[in-house]
C-alpha cells in the first residue's frame, strides 16, 4: 500500500480510536504515524494500542511509525475551598507555597521554581490565558499580584509564564518512567515537551540512547531564543501551536511556524505542525473552511507531516478526519502551482559534503529524464533524509534492512520506506530496488528510475553510486 502524496499524517490515539478495527482504518485512510500521547491513559492502553498498530502494519504490508509523546512539567495552581473564584479587574490576589486550600484572597501554587524566575511586571498567565495576573511583588515564595480584567480561577488550572526561562528539567520523573517505558514496548520517536533549551534535548538524548529517533515540541517562545542550539540535537521537531499561542500574541504564530518550517528543512529533520488543525471535527463530520485553508498552507510550505490530536484521540470523527486531512493534502499536490511554492518557502538547498553533491545530482538527473522513481538505500536513513530534503517531485522509495529504520522514515515527506536486505553487487542492488519499485506500484514496466547506494554496501553515510534503470517489460 502505497500514498499517493508527500506530506504526511500523524493521527493521536485515544479512547476514539484505540481499537485494533478503528487504528486500521485510520492506516488505510491515510495515517503514517500513530501519537501516543502520555498526557493521558495508563501503559496498559499505550502497549495495546502499540500492538495493534504493528497489526495493522502487518496488513498493509508498509511500516508505520509511533510516536511517544511525553506530558513535560504541569505548572498548576492548587485547591480553593469553594473550587473556584473570580477577580475582578485591579483585585490583588497573592500566590504562594502555602498548601492551604485558597479564597478570593489568595491560593497556593505548589512551585518554587516559578517564584525563583519571577519579577515584578510580568504577567501571569492561568487556563491557558483566559485569566491573566500581573506581578506586583515577588519572592522566594510568594507573589503579590493583580488582576488584569475579570479572572476567573478554579482548581488545578495550569500557569504559563510568557518568556521565562524557568530553572527545572523538561523531564519529570513521570516523563522518565514513561519515556523507559515507551523504549521497552519499542516506539519509533519520542517527542519531548516543555523544551526550553538545548539541555533538555541532551538529557532525552542521553536517556534514549539511540533506541529511537528524538524530536523537540517547540511550544515555549523561549526555546526560539535558542532554537540553533536546540535543532542540533534533534532528529525532528514539533510545531505546537496551541501552546505557543497561549504564550505568543495570536498573529506572531503563523510566522514562527513559517519560521520552523524553513529552519528544520534547512536542516533536512522532519517538521510536523500540530495543534487544532482540523479542531471543528471533533464534533462535526466535516471542517471549517479556515481549518481547511490552515491544513492546505501547511503543505505549501512543505511541512513533512501535519497532526491530528483529540480530532481523532478523542472525536466524534475520528475516521472522518483523517480522509479529510488525506484530501486536502492530495488536492494541494495536485496544484501545479504547488512544486514553485513549497521551493521558494525553502529558500535554496545546500550541498554540505560528498553525499549531499551525490543526492544534488540524482534530484537534477531525475528533473533531467523522465524518471518516475528514486529509491535510496539507506541503513541509518540518513540518504533518505538528504533525499527528502530537495523536494524530489518523483516517488522516492528509501530501502533499508532495519525495521526500525523504516518505521523512523515513515514520518518523511514523500518517503515509501521499504525493508529489504543490503545487496551484495550493483547487480543485486539494480534488481531489488526496480523489483520492490514495480511491486508496490511506484514504476511501472518500461519505466526509468534511478537508484541511489553507497559501496561498501551497506556502509553508513557512503552514498556515492547512482544507477539509472528501467522496470523490466
């Protein structure tokens, strides 16, 4: 089974679409990577829904990659002995350390670390923005603060801190007994939350140990203060939306996702943009036509991937959404203005080393001929990756003999990753990639492609043969 797009379809999993029936039919509508979201559910669920997407792969007969996406930190505020209360505009209201249960006077905020960045000044920000406080006075453990209009405040709201970078890790101990969890039951990605510098992608890297491919959620405006630093520890990244706009102004966040788009394709690392994409079908069968347009915009800018979360974790609609999602990315594509876009929103592509010139010179042979293919061997992926990252208009076919390989590339743009063995002569290698190629359905009998490999066969990084071959009649 094959796409017959590029851009790819990350769909979250949850009590809508746990089932092994529903998570196959997702698949076959045209979800490439499955979100386990560690925010919610126990491991039971996660492990199960794991297995049942391995099933499903095992239908398909194509790889399909999971994604472990980790809850980070959770700045809340504690208990009120009514549940709730409201400011009124200029009221003072102290937050402290106190475990008391809080009244309209004040409540207890069980974070030190918050009061440690804070200064007088900033603002506060409680349910995702819908109350704001400004800080009139702070210390170690307490802030005097005032209400920026009507605040309403109840139990266990979360805080946000608009560009302050606080002390504490990205990685909870929750985070840590998940993220060894996910690597037992054998996830492909890990996303990690809360990334607000180049430290905390370190640490997830060092915890992984390579046992999966790593990517950074950029959701806090003070990770774009170091964002070089952090894309050079990352395998991909995450667009999050609904979270930087609750810390961002609303009309600089399309600009940072043209911003992150460009960046990690720049860098040749997956992008995925998330966040309320398709929001509305989470009760309706079909979109608005804004979500619509945000979707379709995405795939102008040549996102690898766009993600579905309580849309399908959650909805109504799960199944809907996701042939919705596969229908406006193929009409997109479809677009001959499309290919001259997705270009000019990269910029220009660079040609670091040897293997980058090797993979320059099958795009430009392909443009050249009337090649129908590209297949890659790649056995760390990195070829299929440098591959992807020029935007082949041709079917690209990346062939590896790891598994795991295979289902890391599943997030990659235009990427049909297939398991095969290392060939052991050109021979070999011409045969087996024009033999899966026609197998699959990416060349047809009489057609040209072209083959990209490295000698030693199956040598990291060593790209440096590229072999023009037609499907047998």
């Amino acid at each position: 089974m094959i796409r017959q797009r590029r851009a790819r379809i990350v769909a979250t999993l949850g009590p809508a679409s746990r089932s092994a029936e529903t998570i196959l039919a997702l698949a076959t509508a045209g979800a490439d990577v499955f979100r386990l979201n560690f925010s919610h559910g126990s491991h039971d669920d996660h492990a199960e829904a794991l297995g049942f997407v391995r099933a499903a792969e095992a239908a398909l007969e194509r790889p399909l990659g999971v994604l472990a996406d980790l809850q980070g930190p959770k700045l809340r505020l504690g208990d009120f002995e009514q549940g709730e209360v409201t400011l009124h505009n200029g009221q003072k209201f102290r937050l402290d350390l106190d475990t008391k249960d809080g009244d309209h006077q004040r409540v207890g905020m069980p974070h030190p670390e918050i009061f440690a960045a804070l200064k007088p000044d900033e603002i506060i920000l409680i349910d995702d923005g819908r109350a704001r406080l400004r800080v009139l006075e702070c210390g170690k453990d307490f802030a005097e603060t005032e209400a920026v209009g009507e605040a309403h405040l109840s139990n266990h709201k979360g805080v946000n801190l608009p560009g302050l970078s606080l002390p504490l890790s990205a990685l909870t101990d929750k985070d840590r007994a998940d993220l060894a969890f996910a690597l037992r039951i054998g996830v492909d990605w890990v996303a990690l939350s809360f990334v607000q510098r180049a430290d905390d992608m370190a640490e997830l890297r060092r915890l992984v140990q390579g046992r999966a491919a790593v990517l950074a959620k950029i959701e806090k405006p003070t990770a774009l203060k170091r964002l070089e630093e952090i894309l050079d520890l990352c395998d991909g990244v995450m667009v999050a939306r609904g979270d930087l706009g609750v810390e961002m102004d609303p009309w600089e966040v399309p600009v940072v996702q043209k911003g992150l788009v460009r960046a990690a394709r720049a860098r040749g690392i997956p992008v995925i943009v998330a966040t309320q994409m398709l929001e509305s079908m989470r009760d309706a069968p079909t979109p608005t036509r804004a979500e619509a347009s945000d979707v379709a915009n995405a795939v102008y800018e040549g996102a690898d991937a766009v993600m579905l979360s309580a849309e399908t974790a959650a909805g109504s609609f799960p199944l809907q959404a996701v042939t919705m999602m596969d229908r406006i990315i193929e009409r997109v594509e479809h677009d001959p203005q499309w290919p001259h876009i997705m270009d000019a929103e990269h910029g220009g592509d660079i040609e670091d080393d040897a293997t980058d010139s090797m993979v320059g010179a099958a795009r430009r042979a392909a443009d050249a001929g009337s090649t129908v293919c590209i297949a890659a061997y790649t056995a760390t992926g990195k070829t299929a990756l440098r591959l992807a990252r020029r935007r082949p208009l041709q079917a690209m076919l990346a062939l590896t003999p790891e598994i795991r390989i295979a289902r890391r590339l599943a997030l990659l743009w235009g990427c049909e990753p297939r398991v095969t063995a290392h060939p052991d002569s050109v021979e070999n290698m011409t045969e087996l990639a024009v033999n899966i190629a026609a197998k699959i359905g990416l060349a047809e009998p009489g057609e040209r492609m072209l083959i990209l490999a490295g000698m030693p066969f199956g040598s990291p990084g060593s790209a440096n043969i590229l072999r023009l071959a037609h499907v047998p009649r």
